[in-house]
C-alpha cells in the first residue's frame, strides 16, 4: 500500500501550541504532535514517490511574499455532523498564503497526475481530529473546546515548503517530512 503524500507549509508551533492547546486537553480528540501542524498546498493521495517528487519539483511556481500570518477562529472541517478536522483558520495573512497555494496546487496535482482538486482553497491548520468512536454529544463537545481555544492573533512565521507522507509510526507522529525547502520569494 502507497502512503498518501501531500505538499505543504510547515508551522512553527513552538510559542502557542504547547500552551494554548495542547495545556487543555479535550476526551476524543487525537491532537497532532506540534511537529505536524502545517498548511497543506496540495493533497496527492496514495502516488508513488516519483509521482511525489514531481509535484515538489513544481514547488517553485509559489510566487507570493509570505513574512507572518496570525491564526483565527478554530471550525470544524467535513461535514457538519461528522467533521473530521478541528483546524484553525488564518486570520492576517489568509489572501497572500490562498494566492500561493493557488498558483501552485494545479500544477503540483498535474506533475503527480491526480485529478484537479474541485474543492476550493481555505488556508488552514489542524490542530487534531476526532477519535472515530466519538459520538455525536462528544463531536459537539469537541467543537466547542475548540473554538474557546485562546488562538485568534497567535502570530506564526511561515518560511519553507516541505513534502510530507503518513509517518510508519504513527503512535508518535500523523507525518514525515522528507524534503523542504525555503521559500525564497
């Protein structure tokens, strides 16, 4: 089975997450290690490497000025019932990071060759998701932890690129990062 491999720009989370989330810990929700937050560009899905490595090739087309993005309000992603993601949306910054992506997600899906991705860009982070055993009261609950999560303005510095897939433990980390790069705009 081929991991599932994706693009995207690591977050910095050594100044808010260990404090602001991680601190509060809320039954029925796995967060991600802090070493896993990131804004994903484009989502390759199950590829070959090779397939991987030519979508990170197109990493050069991100043409917008990153210097600092703050966070904003926690939602839930999926279906309002059944989301599958509490992530953070950016608040300053959001337009300049969703240009980005913008310029690169076609291009990396199309050197991967994966369908185009249908689904409209919303710059993000997530934070955890959900166990699956989780009912609909402690989806209910978990949404509700997460917006009063003290988040909106944390500043964070987005500065590099990296290509992810599914980590081999991943009792320890959700991600392995196995390529990055500065972003030199």
């Amino acid at each position: 089975m081929q991991p599932h491999w994706f693009l995207a720009l690591p977050v910095p989370a050594e100044h808010w997450f260990a404090e602001r989330v991680v601190a509060h810990p809320m039954p029925q929700v796995r967060l991600f290690a802090a070493e896993d937050l990131h804004l994903t560009v484009a989502f390759l899905g199950a590829v070959s490497e090779s397939a991987a490595r030519a979508a990170w090739a197109e990493r050069l087309a991100w043409e917008s000025p990153l210097a600092r993005v703050t966070l904003g309000s926690v939602i839930g992603m999926g279906p309002p019932a059944h989301f599958s993601a509490l992530s953070a949306l950016l608040e300053e910054g959001r337009e300049t990071v969703e240009r980005g992506m913008r310029q690169c997600r076609d291009r990396m899906l199309a050197a991967a060759e994966v369908a185009r991705e249908e689904r409209p860009i919303k710059a993000h982070v997530t934070l955890g998701r959900p166990l699956r055993s989780a009912t609909l009261a402690q989806r209910s609950a978990a949404l509700a932890w997460a917006m009063h999560l003290p988040l909106r303005g944390v500043e964070v510095r987005l500065s590099e690129m990296a290509l992810y897939s599914g980590a081999e433990d991943r009792s320890v980390r959700q991600f392995q990062i196995h390529a990055r790069a500065p972003l030199t705009v």
